[in-house]
DNA sequence: CGAGCTATATTTAGATTCTAAATTATCTCT
DNA sequence: AGAGATAATTTAGAATCTAAATATAGCTCG
C-alpha cells in the first residue's frame, strides 16, 4: 500500500536491507551517534564527545562541524567556570529549537494540542471544541487542524517549522498507523487526517492509539520513567490499555492490542464497558435503593457524583467503589499474567478517583495471579494523551534526523 | 549480573551503540547481507548475488571470498543447466555443514534432543527420561548433557562441532535467559544448565520458556508460517502461551507474560489448572455419576481416556469436552483481545484431540471477542518444542556469525 | 613579561572499503 | 576461427576512519 502524507513504520532490521554502502555509511552512523549523545544531554566539549561516543578527537569534530553545517548542532561559547588549563574545548549543543513537533490528543468531543521543541520542552497549548451536530470528518478535520495551528502561533512558529505530528485517537491503530477498519466513523479519519495535514501543511502526521500514547508518556515523564515493561489503562468512557513490552508499544495484528472493551467474559467478569459507564449504572441502582447514594436523582448520577458521594461518606457509593475496584483489579489481573508488566498505571477520567481505589485493588490483586504487577495513578492530568503524540513525534524525528533537511529558523 | 557460559540478551540498538567505527564496519555490514542472502536461499552466482544485495560484482566477491575463507560459504561448480553463452559464473552457497545447533526440550520427566545443520534440517534425534526419584539438579543435568551427546554421536559430530544450544523449560524464563525466581526446583536449574553445558563442552546455551519455544516452531515451520503476530497455547499438563507479536516473542518483566497456569478469575472464568488435569476432574465428576463415562474406575480417568471415551460416543465425556472447548474459548478471548493476533496456534498434548474441540471454539469465540483469532491445531507434534529450540539456536548463531570462529569440520 | 605547562585543536599519513569504469577471460554459436 | 555474450578481474578515485605528529590558546610562575 502506498503511504501519503507521514511515512509511517519502522526500518528494516539491519543486515536484511539491500542497497549500496559505502564509506558515506560510516559517517552516517557516527553522525547519528554524536547527535544521540547531544539529544540526550549536552552541550558538550569535543572531550566529552570523544568519552562518550569512543570516536576519535578528529572524527568528533568533522562530525560535529557537519551536523552545525545541516543545523541539528550548534557551536556554543564554552562555559568558563573558574580558572581551567590547557587551550579552551569547543563546544557544540543540540539545537533544540531547529524545529517544533506538534501532539495532538483528538477526542470525541475535544481536541488538544501541545507544540513543543525538539527536546520536548513545552511551547504552547491549545484546545477546540467540536461543535455539535457537525460530526462529519470534514468538520472534524478543520477543528484538528485549526487548534494546530493555533498552538502553532502561539509558539511563534510557522507550520513549516513542524517536523511531525503525533496524533492519538480513540481507535484501534495499526502499526502502519492506520485505523482497523470496521471502528465506526474513526476509520474514515484515517487516511483523510494524514492525508489533508500533509496536504495543507506538509507535515508529517503520526497516527496512533490514544492508550499506546499514554503510556509513551507514562514512560517518558509520567509513573513508568525508565520501564521498559508497562501497561497504562485508559478508563474513562472507553477502557484500553496502552502496553510497553521490551520498551515497545504493542500494536497486535490490526492493532487492537489492549482493547480491553471488547473483551466479553459472558459471566461478567470483565466487561465490555467503560468505568464511567458502570459507575453510573451502578450508581444509578444505588440511587434507586431506598438508601440511595445521597438523594441523587437517577440522571445526575455520573461518574464523578458518585466519586464526590462516596468521597462523602455515602454507603451506596461507596459499595459502588468496592465493585469497581473489583472489576479493575480483574482488568489488571489479565493483564498481569498475560504480559507480565513491571507497572500498570491507571490513567484516564478515572485517576483523579483511582487513588481511593488503589488500596481495594492492590489487596485483591495478589489472588487473581502469581505475578501481580505494581500499580500507580498516573500524575500526568489531561495532557497525557498529547504528551505520548509527542514522543512519538520526537521518536520519529531522531529516527529521520539525518535524513530530513531543516528548516531556515530566524 | 555477569553472564556466564551462553551470552543471552540483544544488541543494542543501532545508533546508540559506543565504540572506534571504521571502513571495516562497512564490510562487516556487506558481508552479513551477503551472508543472509545466502542463508536464506542459495547457491547463488555473483550476478544473483549482486541483483539481490545490490552491492558492486567486485564487491561481492570480495566478501564472497571472505566469507569462504572463513568458513561460513563455500565456492560451487555452477549447475549447468542447458546451454549456456558467456563466461561461466562463479557461484558461492552457504556452508549448512559449517557446524551444528542442538535443540532441547527439557520436561519434567522426559528429555529430547534434535541436532540439525545450520539450514535446521534435522541429523538426529535422541531422547532420554529421568530415573525416578532421582530429580536433584545434578541427575537432571546429567541426562540433559547424555541426551544431547547421544544425539550428536548418531549425527556423526563432535561436540566442538556445536555453535548454539536452545533450551526449552516449563518455566518462566526472562529475556536474559535466567529463570523467574521463586519458580520451583527450575530455578536452580538456570545458571546450573548453560554454566554446566559450557564448562563441559564450551556451548552457548540459550534457556527459554517451551511455550515460546513451540511459538516459533510454529512460525518457522508449523501452522504459522509468515505470521508475525501469533501465539501458540501449549496445552497439557500446564498451560502456558507463547506470543509472538511483530515477530519478536515476548516476555515480560520476569519472563512470566504467557504464563496463564497464574491467571485466577475466581468465578472460574479462567482457571489455574492444566488442561489435563481438567479433564481428570471433570470425568472424574462425571464416572462417579450413574451415566457414568464407559464405567471407568475413578483412578482410570485420564485425559486421553476421556477423549477416547467421548470419541466411542460417550455422552458424559462428550459434556466433558464441551466444558473444556468453552475455556478454552475463553483463554483464547482474552489472548485475542489482549494481544490481537492473527492465529492462535492450539498445542502440546491437548493437539491430538483438539481438532475435535475447534468447531466449538470457533463458534464461541465471536460471542466473547470483538477481534477473534483464527484458530488452528498443531501439526508438529511433540517436537514442537525441541524445534523451536533449534530456531532459537539458529537465530542466535545467525546474529553472531561473523563474530565466530567455525571449528575445522572434516 | 616571557618561558613553560597543559589541555585541546588541527594536520598529515596510512589503511580500509566502497563504486565505477576499463580490461580481460571463457564459453557458445555460426 | 571469429563474433557475440556474459562474467571476472583490474585499476583508479573517493570517502572515511584511526593514529601519530604538530600547532594553538590560555594559564602560571619565576
């Protein structure tokens, strides 16, 4: 299948490609080593360099004074703290600033976008809304694109500074960064996202599932820092799981790895519905008891009212807390002895609430499976979706890096 | 930790790696394509050669002949076949009689050994089971290393002749090779084996879990052939899966994931029990009822004796079956939803009988997942796991190649 | 204030390996 | 025997690395 817009996918295991090599090879290895080095730390002196990467002193340097001449590095003044021997080093950095990669966390109702540098530092925010009734993809692809470019400007960078765009969706996507088909009117924003993005903006546009996104983040700055094995349950309306195996995202065959909603014990064990959906069920049977969750009216009953009753020292709700953990626990359980993860942290609508369920989950866990993983709340808030669209950008732009040709910055 | 004895484990990725680069590299490079190709299909003339590496023709014979003089391919009289115009082409294949890998499927009670050439087509076979009574780590390791001798004898090949050994365990087994702590007597079974087979004989040994092994029989030669995302469920006296996901097994944190004999939904969904113990029970229940399973005594109430019965027709053992096709659906749910492969391959020693129990399976699996996996019953029978063994032994061998020095073979 | 010290930068020589182009070899067919 | 075809071999050129030799910039101290 021919790509458009963001090429998608991963390089062919080395020792298996075919095409010509040569000398230039080599530099290309070097050059993407020296520039790993100075993504990950920095700036450094040429001593540094040398230490770090066990080129040579005259290597270090060509290389360097090739990635300024294609503007990934920069030669920086060297910092001068107290007296120092010897001729001063030089010095070059990574330029964090050559570009901006946009995340974009695009919800049912809601778009979210964060541009950051390419360190991942943030420069901007934004958000939309998509107005009722107009739910085509059409209308879905402007609200996209116009909150992009909003936090664009907000930056202070022009579309054209955008090196990749990570996009998370509630949807199945497969490793190729398509929508599976057959996932309701998800599917049709497929190939139209990447395609219109490209169109309009030349970007390069990063399709990914929204729990897969989490859980990059939980692993870069979140619960799962340095974790190579992690599952992150997204609760909320729907409820995915995002797992980290060997410090890569699983995807499964058409990328419905971790659809935890479409799991169906027939005995109830674990269901197909959200948490949010089963708290106001539940919570509705409450309400409906005469000694009823605080005299709400069944139609007020949503999730976060029966968190509020129960944080209130509401009976109902409380046993309505005690058959979720129940259900989170088995989710957790399954995944647990499947896959094995070091950490499975839960994020999602349900973390401000997850905390008052840990205890009851981490209790009940260890007679559900041998090998219980930890548990935590996510501490990421709303923006973790955004944050993973991110690193998937970030990831995709070192891969790239040698290859792409930089913008002019001012 | 040091390792000792097989070096397990991957390389690191590329670009991150340290270390003086240099010309050479590019001819490390050029020789593993050239020497991947001939793996994978020769002989091959130069000309094939350079169509299907895309390097020069005088490079190609460079590495060519580098590559015979080290052993790893060897210069062929061309095939005539018909008449031919031209100089005649000089035509290099890959030595498969280079050395030797042995594969290991260690059981509980039964050890068997498969020897094959570097292509994995088989030399010998050899078997041995372990005396009763005698299960100290010492007597196993005793039968092990005689079983794989035994082999190597009847293969007519010394055992300096061994480039790689596999070895297949019922136990978790992590990435590195080292078996989960706290899983039985295993555990002193993990230095002690590839310690005790390298200091014996110098063998690199590679310790994995059978389950994963029986995974990539399957892909290499059995149901799976091409798949990239598969799990196959060994189903015996335990039951464990191994998964395949994007063409890498997985492992998990300790090397548990796939360890399902550990998930324990209490209401029964999915139990701890092995499949054959299952059907003990179960007929068991069922030979103490007045309808009573073809009047067998309790104590005579095996696995194979109930699917013997059910086949002569017996109704109790028939609702038996019945009982193990829905949890069997139901692993096989969760492993759909959890991990979304393209096939679950149905092993071990349920395999015989389990064509009886698919069209049950199949017809309840959509009921309790959104993406069912195809189903198939292994054909490899009870080398699955010995074979896996060899593939691991043979990647490993694969992935060192140019680093190892052959042995002179007569 | 200049000589010496130190850490670093720069230059040079040598080795390896690739590609591309030119040359040579071997076989078949007429 | 010669023409044609295919492939091997040789030669020249370019890129890249390492290692060793040389040059440089700043500090320190007499």
């Amino acid at each position: 299948m021919q790509e458009r817009g963001g090429v998608q996918g991963r390089p062919e295991p080395a020792g298996t490609e075919t095409g010509p090599v040569g000398p230039h090879v080599v530099r290309f290895v070097t050059a993407r080593t020296v520039l790993a080095a100075l993504r990950r730390g920095g700036p450094f002196t040429v001593s540094e360099l040398v230490e770090l990467t066990g080129l040579t002193r005259a290597t270090v340097i060509a290389v360097c004074e090739d990635l300024v001449r294609r503007g990934w590095a920069e030669e920086q003044d060297p910092e001068r703290t107290g007296p120092q021997r010897g001729r001063p080093p030089r010095t070059f950095g990574f330029r964090a600033d050559a570009g901006v990669v946009v995340g974009l966390d695009v919800g049912a109702h809601k778009t979210t976008a964060l541009v950051t540098d390419l360190r991942g530092d943030i420069l901007s925010t934004a958000s939309g809304d998509l107005p009722r009734g107009a739910r085509t993809a059409q209308a879905r692809l402007d609200v996209v694109s116009g909150v992009a470019l909003a936090a664009l400007r907000d930056a202070g960078r022009e579309p054209r500074h955008v090196l990749a765009v990570g996009v998370g969706v509630a949807a199945p996507v497969d490793r190729n960064g398509h929508v599976a088909a057959g996932s309701d009117f998800w599917e049709m924003f497929d190939v139209g996202l990447a395609a219109a993005l490209f169109d309009r903006h030349g970007w390069h546009v990063l399709l990914e599932n929204d729990a897969n996104l989490a859980a990059l983040a939980e692993q870069w700055r979140g619960a799962a820092q340095g974790l190579d094995d992690v599952a992150v349950l997204l609760a909320g309306e729907r409820l995915g799981a995002g797992i980290i195996e060997s410090g890569r995202l699983l995807h499964g065959r058409n990328g419905a790895a971790g659809e935890l909603a479409f799991l169906r014990l027939v005995d109830g064990a674990v269901g197909p519905h959200g948490i949010a959906q089963l708290a106001r069920e539940w919570g509705a049977e409450a309400a409906a008891q005469p000694t009823g969750l605080a005299g709400l009216a069944p139609s007020e009953v949503t999730a976060e009212a029966v968190f509020t009753a129960a944080e209130d020292g509401d009976a109902a709700a409380a046993a309505v807390l005690v058959r979720l953990e129940d259900r989170m626990a088995r989710v957790i359980a399954v995944l647990s002895t499947l896959l094995n993860p070091e950490l499975v942290v839960l994020g999602g609508a349900i973390a401000p609430a997850a905390a008052r369920l840990l205890p009851g989950i981490r209790a009940a866990l260890p007679d559900l499976t041998e090998t219980p993983a930890e548990i935590e709340v996510s501490g990421l808030g709303g923006e973790a979706v955004a944050l993973g669209a991110i690193r998937r950008a970030l990831d995709d732009v070192a891969e790239r890096s040698l290859a792409i040709a930089l913008p002019d910055v001012g």
